[in-house]
C-alpha cells in the first residue's frame, strides 16, 4: 500500500506538550485548500498517481503551460501541482478535497522541501573546515580556503573538492519525523522537529517509507466524490 502524500505550506516553529508535560519542538504544516485535481492511470501514462493542487491562482500568475492545461482540463490554476505515485487501492477521485486528518498522530512521516538560500559562503561555513591558524605569521587569511592544487599529476583542481560557492537552496528530504498532533479544525499538522525551507515554503508531506505504518485511512480520511471526469487526467505537473 502506498498512499498519496500532501502539499502544505510551513508556517513556524513552536512547543507543544505531551500528557507528561514534556516540551516538544514542532513545525507547523498548513494544508489549506490541498485538492485532487487529476489522475495518472496504468493504461494511458504506464504508471498510477494522484495529482495534488494548492492555493488557487490566477491564469496569470502560473506558466502558460500549466494555464493552458487547467483550462482545457476545466478546472482552476493552482500555484503548486505535484504528482504523487500510489498504488492501484490508493487512488482519490478528482475533486476530493483533502484535509490534515489524512494523517494520524503518532505515525511517521517524509518531508521535502527547498532549503533556505544563504547565498555565497566561505568553505568554513559551507563545509565546516576549520581555517588557519590565528597566529604564527598568519595575516588576514584566517578563514580562506588554502590549497586547491596539485602537483605535476593530475595537474587540476579534482571535481568535487570542498570549495566556497552556493551554499542552499536546494531540495532537502528529512525522514522519520513523527506527526505530534493534527488540528481538523484548523487544518494543520504538527510536525515533530525541524522541516526545511522558510515559513511559508510549500512541504511535500508523505508517509515514511522506512517506518512499518498501521492503521491509516485508505486512500484517505475524506469522503471522496462518486465519479471524476476523465479530462483532469491532462493535468499537467509544475516542476518546482
């Protein structure tokens, strides 16, 4: 079994208690208006998958590619679309709304999203090293890189070597974060630990792939509308 994840929005950090009154760090996951806007299935794509929207969006505001598919499609532009792959008994209908109660508290789940951007960093910052001395003879070179070089052979700088450059921005998963506690009310999730990426960053929520799950509802926790219409199988999917 391999369900459908979600797309939320981070929106902070705080604590929580548990029923011993132990302190917890959680981030808060928002999931907002997350809906089903279309299939992939076995006989027309070769794989099976539910497509995922968030935050309605103006034509506009979206790639025309992604416009021009969600008109055809007859339905609204969201900002985010993603796929998420899932076994045949896992399918929603388009047109399902999804919710936060999607997961249970206690279970364990994978978290992807894009770091903060910190720029161009030094390697002492991008790669811990732990620079020069800060005396004999040393003079404002304290936190420099120091030799890249070789000798005669290979006679190059190695691809790969530790150096300053980009430091961030870039997609992170981090696994096995148990899910502390889910708002229905509110729709959020409370996630325990730290997530990438900065508040309001949208966070690809699944179920823990190296964690044995139990007792989750299938496909999901929402009523799922009757039939879906055949077109939103164009969806196409923004590759953020």
């Amino acid at each position: 079994m391999k369900r459908s994840g979600l797309i939320t929005t981070k929106i902070g950090m705080t604590r929580m208690y548990d029923d011993a009154g132990v302190a917890h760090a959680v981030t808060v996951l928002s999931v907002g208006d997350c809906a089903v806007i279309g299939n992939r299935t076995m006989e027309k794509n070769g794989y099976v998958a539910n497509i995922l929207g968030v935050c309605e969006a103006k034509a506009k505001h979206v790639a025309k590619p992604q416009a021009v598919a969600a008109e055809k499609s007859g339905i609204k532009p969201y900002r985010k679309v993603v796929e998420f792959r899932v076994s045949d008994d896992c399918v929603i209908p388009s047109g399902t709304q999804l919710s936060a109660s999607h997961f249970v508290v206690g279970q364990f789940v994978d978290v992807q999203a894009t770091s903060k951007g910190k720029g161009f960093q030094g390697a002492m910052k991008r790669h811990n090293f732990g620079g020069k001395e800060a005396s004999h003879g040393v003079l404002k070179a304290h936190r420099s890189l120091g030799g890249t070089g070789m000798r005669e052979w290979p006679g190059r700088v190695l691809k790969g070597k530790k150096m300053s450059g980009q430091m961030g921005n870039e997609t992170v998963t981090v696994q096995n974060l148990k899910v502390f506690g889910v708002s229905a009310s509110e729709n959020l999730i409370f996630v325990e630990g730290a997530v990438p990426g900065a508040n309001g960053t949208f966070v690809l929520v699944t179920d823990a792939i190296k964690k044995e799950q139990k007792e989750l509802p299938v496909p999901t926790s929402q009523n799922v509308v009757e039939s879906a219409p055949s077109a939103t199988t164009e969806a196409e999917t923004v590759a953020e």
